[in-house]
C-alpha cells in the first residue's frame, strides 16, 4: 500500500487532465498509529467528530483550518502569526505589528504594537488603539471593565483616516478621556459634549456640525459661534473670539494705551486715551440741517467707553465729546484720581452720560464734572489756570510726545446743550479742611461755557462727601435737576449763585456749613425794557417797551452779548429800574402780559409793591435770580462742621436749623423738609414742631390741639 500525504493527494477538477473520482464512504483510508497501520472506512470517521473532539490543522503559511459547510478546510483569509502573536483576517491585508490584529475587512496595513484593526483600507499609525472606520453605539461606550476609563490614563486620538465620526447622544467624559489628545478629523455629538477638565482648541465652533479642535496654540484666534459656557477658566487669546462691538471701546488697569481699545481683551489704559479715540471717530462737525437747535452727529457715531474696575489716575481735564457714556463695569468699583487736584476733571458734553464713578482728592477750585472751557476763552476770562487746563484737554499729546494717541481738536464754539449731560450712581469723597485742602465739588454748572436754552446738567443718586467744599454749585445762568442727591460736610450741599438755578426732589444734606445756599441773581442783564410811564407809590403795575426777544429762533442762538434767550418777561424774572429813587431795588415779576407786539411792550404785575414814585423813560434790566426749589429734603444736624470727625453729635458736632436752607441778596429757596429734629418746614415760615406739637410761623404760633378741636366740634 502506498501513502501519501493528504496535501499531495490529486485535486478533483475538470480544469486538471488526470481524473480522480471522489472519496465515497466505503473507501478505506488508513491510519497509521505507531508500528500499527489501520485500514479505516471513511464511512466511519463521522464517529469521532463529535461535539467537544477539539481538531488542529494548520495549513500553509499559519492559515487555520475552518469547518466550512462540513468539510474540513483552512483559507488563507484566516491566518494565526505565531511569532507575531497575532491574528490576520480578511483578504490583501498585511499585518507584521506584533500583539495585534487585522479582524476583516481588506487593504488594511497594520505594523504597529497592540494595535487592532476593525474595517478597510485603514493604515495603523499608532501603537495601543483600536482602529475602527465607524463605531456605532446606542448607548454608552464602556470601558471594558469594572473601572472607568477616566483611570486608565490614556489618550484617545481620532485622524481623518482612522476614524471620521464618533456618532453619540452624549459624549460622556466618565467614559472618554482626551487629556493630551490630537483630533485632525470631526467630532458630531447630537447632544452634550462634556470635558471634565480641559477642552482646547484653535478653533472652537459651537452651533455648527462640526468641532475642529487642535493642540492649543496661544498665538493662533479662533471663532465661537452659539453660546459658550464655562465654570472655569478659560485658556488662550480670546481676542478674536468676541466680535468688535460697534461704537464702544473698552479701558482697563491692565490695559495699554497703545492698544486699539475694541475689545475687552484691547483695552486701553486711560480714560483719557479712550475720550481722544472718541473725539477722533466721531466725524463732525455735529449738525443738523432740519433743526440747528438739536445737533446731530454725522454717521451716529455716539460711543460709550466701558471702564473695568481699578484706580485710574488720569491726566485732567477730560475732554468727554458729545453723545458719549462713560460707564464704570460695577458701582463704586472704578475710582479717578486727577494728576491735577486743582483743575476740573471730567469735562461733559451735550447727551453724555456718566455713571458709576468715585471721583476723589480734587481739590477746590476743581470739579468732578463741570462743562469744558475753550481754548478761545469761552468768554470766560482767560487765566493761567485756564490756559493750563485746555492746554491738558486738548493738546495733552503734544505735551507728552504722543500726539497720536491724546491730542484732539480743540472746539472752536461752546456745546450746544440740548439734552443735558447726565450724571448717575457717582460719589464724590474728596478734601481736607485741617491742612488747607478744602474739597472740590461735584459738579459745577456754569452756565456761561455753553450755548442753547437748555444750559442745564442732571444728576441722580450722587453722594458728595466733599469736606470743606461745595456739593453742588450752578452758577452764570446754570441750571440743574437733582435726584437723590446726598451731600455730607460740604461749605453748602447745593449753591446757586450768579443767575443759577436747580430744582432737587428727595435728596438730603448732612453736617457742613449750608445745606441749601442761593445767593443774589445773574452777574448781568438778560433782557432790558424802558418804562413808558409814571410808576405810582404803592402800586404793583410797570408799563414797559422794547422787550425784544434776545435770540435768533432758527438757531437759538443769542444776538450780540446777550448771555441766554428770552423771548419775553416772564414769572421768575427780577428786575431794577434805573430811575428808582432807592437805586439797585428788586422786584419780581409775577406775570407779564403783552400790549403791544411790535414795539415788545408789556404791562407787569410786581409780587411786591412799590415804596416810590418812579418817573418814566428808565431802563429795565432784568436779571435770573438765583433760586433753589427742593422737595421733600432731609437735613441732618447742618452748621456742625465740614470734618466728619467732629461733626457727628457723637463727637461734639452741633447743628444749626437757621442754615438748613438760607437764601441772600434777593435770591430764594423754596422747600419742604425735614431735619433731625422731626421738625417738619414748608419754607422758613411755616413749621410743624414735631417735639411739642405745635405749629410755628412768621406770624402765628399755636397748638395743633387748637386748630384740630374746634373742627372736631363743627363736624359732630
């Protein structure tokens, strides 16, 4: 008998030109076992391929022998690599890594360590992954065991080639860590996409399909689209993330004034840089064609310069232009102190806006906010100070070198005040009586520096702690409209003086000199008249002409000298006759009806009557009275000193009632209060004492019991 082996036994196949019939279940094959050789019926070899009978056959080149639709086979798509100790299925696939696989697909390349491959056409460029062209998962990916794989303290690296998309409701960072990972390819998450410390990125787009994510790169910007929420810290250069945000700048402590000031990341260093880059950007001049008495600004340039919170010591005065916000980022959090205590330091504009500010240790004659002064003088008379201040505010560049970044072009007419500046939520913590710095003051309202018939400032909610100075002064034909207002150890809470005029609602005024001070009226006439007749002894009747209105109506703007238009006398006027026989007496006009338009004349009822006889043909000069109107003011132990520390009861202070409200030389105050008595006063006539009960007048004194009684009595 001869033997052959089962490999070298002739194929059964047309194609070949020696025939073999087919093994049949009688045929015998023999086995040999040892020195013994049996003669076996094939017939009955089904006996011993029994379930649990383990067979090994391998066939040429490591290929492992298959069971295939019962006949024992071994392909060359299933190959064990015993010195690689790995495993290679499918068909073109080359695997020479070692402790990996290829587990199907075909023209994979896999020559990496403990690298497993799952697809086709992937080519292994890492050692210790699993390769996989789409994983799919309905729920989580796990681990593989018990331990999160957050432990395992490895990275997961995801390339174009090797895996295109990780497809999940959630990607959650319990089961994925990509601490020191490289993704070049996309990952889509139809839900949340969690990083439980650090997700990093030159570009980061969120709200669209895709995150493209690199190895962070602190030079390069990027985009972020959506929202963005972190409860952390954000690493890298944002400046490109935030979009420029039109008209505003931005000035911070850690800023630099060399910067292009648009984002927050760009701040500049100085208000003062801020203003000038405003001033530059505008594109005036501001004019409105339709309406010369409400300016516009061309291309609606109106800024707003967003301060972070810091101390900011600035180069003052501060031209502010008009239609600018000045905003602190929190109340109380931004602070300005002036190089120069001694001169003003903010100078406001028509529509500005101030809020949030500390201003301190200007020193008086200086002011927190007051209007700008020209170069030209602004019909104020030119002094050094003045000449030292414009030169500050508009040529501060030229002085220090940078005229780039600080000069402005000085203003060749006064603003225009049609909506008034406004100042809001500010505290004004300045002066020192004891070493001869008494404080600035808040604001100055200084009439004369602006034109228009508004020369006006408002302000809400601004405390003034201004030891030894003025709270808040309006003077030359000013006038103000006060909120809130709180003045502490101030020479007087609030001064009128010059024709200035202000009317304050719930505000208060605690210890210093005055509370409330109005002192005489405008330094010069603002509307003359002649007398056209005789004026009687004891009568409250002057006939007048020639009361021309003092402005041109187109514009606004005033004729000649005259300092603010009128069109006409009016209640709240005062006025002098020059032929009276008591020379420089005030009266008031209490209404004024016209006679005669053309030739401006008018018959005038005064609130007092006359003490003379006064012949006709004088000259009328009416003045602004410096006035003061007040709602509902609180005063607090006024008269007990402009030093807190001794003006508190607690440490000595003593108030005087007399100098609550205090009006000179023909001015007035008109007010109700209350002070730190619980005294109640309508004016200095009239008021309710609130210790006894009793109510107290220029010309009566009686109980409140005795006024109520007798009513009590009537009613029943």
């Amino acid at each position: 008998m001869s033997f052959v082996k089962i490999t070298e036994l002739p194929l059964v196949n047309d194609s070949f030109t020696v025939q073999v019939p087919g093994l049949t279940a009688g045929d015998v094959m023999p086995i040999v076992h040892g020195p013994t050789t049996y003669k076996v019926e094939l017939s009955t070899l089904n006996e011993y391929f029994q379930l649990g009978v383990t067979l090994s056959a391998a066939g040429d080149n490591g290929q492992v022998q298959v069971n295939d639709f019962d006949n024992l086979s071994a392909f060359k798509g299933f190959i064990y690599k015993k010195d690689l100790s790995g495993v290679q299925i499918g068909y073109d696939n080359i695997l020479t890594g070692e402790y990996s696989s290829i587990l199907g697909g075909g023209e994979n390349t896999n020559a990496r360590t403990n690298t497993h491959v799952i697809g086709s056409k992937i080519i292994a460029e890492v050692d210790d992954f699993t390769l996989v062209n789409n994983l799919s998962a309905q729920y989580l990916l796990y681990a593989g065991n018990s331990a999160s794989s957050n432990e395992w303290y490895q990275a997961f690296a995801y390339t174009n080639a090797q895996s295109g998309r990780l497809e999940q409701p959630q990607l959650d960072s319990r089961y994925v860590k990509l601490s020191g990972s490289t993704m070049t390819g996309s990952l889509c998450t139809l839900g949340s996409l969690s990083a439980a410390e650090y997700l990093y990125g030159k570009k980061l787009a969120i709200g669209t399909d895709t995150v493209q994510g690199f190895d962070i790169d602190y030079a390069e910007t990027g985009t972020i689209v959506g929202n963005l929420s972190v409860t952390g810290d954000i690493y890298g250069n944002l400046s490109a993330a935030l979009g420029i945000i039109a008209n505003t700048v931005f000035v911070s402590v850690s800023g630099d004034d060399e910067n292009d000031g648009l984002t927050m990341f760009t701040p500049f260093r100085t208000i003062k840089r801020a203003a000038a880059f405003v001033a530059k950007n505008q594109y005036g001049p501001f004019s409105n064609a339709a309406n010369p008495g409400a300016p516009g600004l061309k291309d609606n340039k109106q800024y707003t310069i967003w301060v972070y919170a810091g101390n900011y010591e600035e180069e003052n005065p501060i031209y502010l232009p008009p239609s600018t916000s000045l905003m602190s980022d929190n109340l109380r959090r931004a602070s300005i102190y002036p190089k120069n205590p001694t001169f003003d330091v903010l100078w406001q504009n028509n529509a500005n806006y101030t809020w949030g500010f500390t201003f301190r240790n200007h020193v008086n004659p200086a002011a927190a906010n007051a209007f700008p002064i020209l170069s030209a003088g602004s019909g104020k008379p030119w002094t050094t100070r003045n000449s030292a201040m414009t030169a500050i505010a508009y040529r501060y560049g030229t002085i220090s070198g940078r005229p780039d970044l600080y000069d402005i072009p000085s203003p060749n007419t006064k603003p225009f005040i049609v909506t008034s500046p406004y100042v809001q939520g500010c505290s004004s913590i300045t002066g020192d009586p004891d070493i001869g710095a008494p404080g600035g003051c808040g604001i100055r309202v200084d009439g004369s520096l602006v034109n228009g018939f508004l020369r006006s400032f408002v302000l809400d909610s601004f405390t003034q702690t201004n030891q030894g100075g003025i709270g808040i002064h309006i003077e030359n034909n000013g006038y103000a409209q006060l909120v809130s207002t709180f003045t502490i150890c101030c020479s007087a809470g609030v001064q009128t003086n010059t024709g200035g005029q202000c009317s304050i609602n719930t505000s208060n005024a605690s210890f210093g000199e005055f509370g409330l001070l109005a002192i005489g009226k405008s330094s010069a006439p603002v509307l003359t008249a002649d007398t056209t007749s005789i004026i009687q002894f004891n009568t409250n009747r002057v006939a007048i002409s020639g009361a021309f209105q003092t402005y041109n109506p187109s514009t606004y703007l005033t004729h000649n000298s005259w300092q603010i238009p009128i069109s006409a006398p009016y209640d709240g006027l005062v006025f002098t006759i020059s032929n009276d026989p008591i020379p420089n007496t005030l009266y008031s006009v209490g209404s004024a009806y016209v006679v005669n338009p053309d030739d401006a004349a008018y018959v005038l009822t005064t609130k007092t009557l006359t003490d003379n006889t006064i012949p006709s043909r004088g000259t009328v000069n009416f003045y602004l009275k410096s006035q003061i109107t007040s709602s509902s003011h609180t005063f607090e132990y006024i008269g007990s000193g402009n030093v807190l520390s001794r003006a508190l009861p607690s440490l000595g202070g003593v108030g005087n009632p007399d100098r609550e409200a205090v009006a000179l030389d023909g001015a007035s105050v008109y007010f109700t209060s209350t002070n730190n008595f619980g005294d109640f006063k309508v004016g200095n006539g009239f008021t309710i004492v609130q210790e006894n009960g009793t109510i107290e007048g220029r010309t009566f004194s009686r109980s409140i019991l005795s006024l109520v009684t007798p009513l009590t009595l009537a009613l029943e």
